[in-house]
C-alpha cells in the first residue's frame, strides 16, 4: 500500500551492476527536469543509515563511492538482506516518506522485491530502467570484480528479470547515451 499523501505520476526503478552509470544517468536527468519536479530516491541511503548506526560508522562516508565504504559492503548487503527477508518493503517505504515531487527515480532498484513492491503500490505509474555498460567500461570507471559482493543478490538480483521497460546503454558513448536520456526526458515530460 502506498503511504499516504504520496502520488507521484511517475516512478522510474533504475538497476544495473556496480559501476554502470545509475547515478549518473539520474542524477543527469534530475539536473534537466529540476530537483522541484524530480526527487531522486535511494534505497541505500536509509539501509546505510541505519547500518552506520548498528554499527558505530561514519554515515556520511558509506554515502560515497569511497574505499570506506567498500570495506564494509560485504557485510553491509549482508545485513540488509536479513532486514529484508524480515520485511521486504521496509527500505522502499523509507525512502517515499515525504516525498512531493511529482517525478521519482529511484537510482538503485536491486531486487524484484523492490520492483513489486513498487508496482503494487503505485500501480501503472512505475517504470523498469536497466542502465547496462560493458565491463570495459565499467572498468575504467574503476569497477573490479569482488566476490561475494558482484555475485550477490544485490548485483545480480535482476539479471533474469525479464523485460525491462527502458534500456539505457551507458557505454562511454556520450552521444548515443544523450540521445537516449532525450528519448526518456519526452516520456517524462509528457507524464507531467
């Protein structure tokens, strides 16, 4: 059920591995509809809160695409996945709290428990977004191959989901990743 007061004509689920471009790709699209339309929500932002709590850290710096906080990941996914099998939608009702913009992008959907819980609660309004980049180039952006953390459910939750409503290929290309960000913003657009 979606929490009350909340009725955005838009969410947008973004998912994709480590390293592809999800911030990116939303964060560039907030910048050309404006942070009164278009809020973007991150799921890991209250999981790492509430992490750095339990566990005595510096909240602010598991935030970042720091070597801080790749210390923890491992053990951080590890404890969200227990704080989900208790309760699947307890992160994605944090992050609708008060929200008001009409247009959500929701930077890093990681499960198909995220996606349902979405699509129940705010029905045909939702969108699947699949940003997808090479290991090439995910590689050069700094990604190396990590296990128990690329081979989690976090990484690869989504990979047999099916048909994604949006792919976005975010493969250095700037050209070819603007035309796509342009075909989006007219999808989006139109829904405001």
């Amino acid at each position: 059920m979606a929490p009350l007061g909340a009725s955005p004509r838009l969410v947008l689920l973004f998912s994709g591995k480590r390293k592809s471009g999800k911030d990116f790709v939303t964060e560039r699209l907030q910048s050309r509809l404006g942070g009164n339309v278009c809020a973007i929500l991150r799921l890991s932002g209250p999981l790492k809160e509430q992490y750095a709590r339990e566990h005595g850290l510096d909240f602010q710096r598991l935030l970042d695409a720091s070597t801080y906080k790749e210390t923890y990941r491992r053990d951080m996914i590890s404890w969200g996945e227990q704080k989900r099998q208790a309760d699947p939608g307890f992160f994605c009702r944090k992050i609708v709290e008060g929200v008001s913009q009409p247009i959500w992008l929701v930077s890093d959907t990681r499960r198909a428990s995220d996606i349902q819980w979405f699509q129940e609660a705010y029905g045909v309004v939702t969108q699947t977004v699949r940003v997808v980049a090479s290991e090439q180039s995910r590689q050069q952006r700094g990604w190396v191959f990590t296990p128990g953390v690329d081979d989690a459910e976090s990484e690869c939750g989504l990979d047999n989901f099916g048909d994604f409503d949006w792919v976005i290929e975010n493969h250095g290309d700037e050209q070819c990743l603007e035309d796509q960000l342009e075909h989006l913003l007219e999808f989006i657009q139109a829904k405001l």
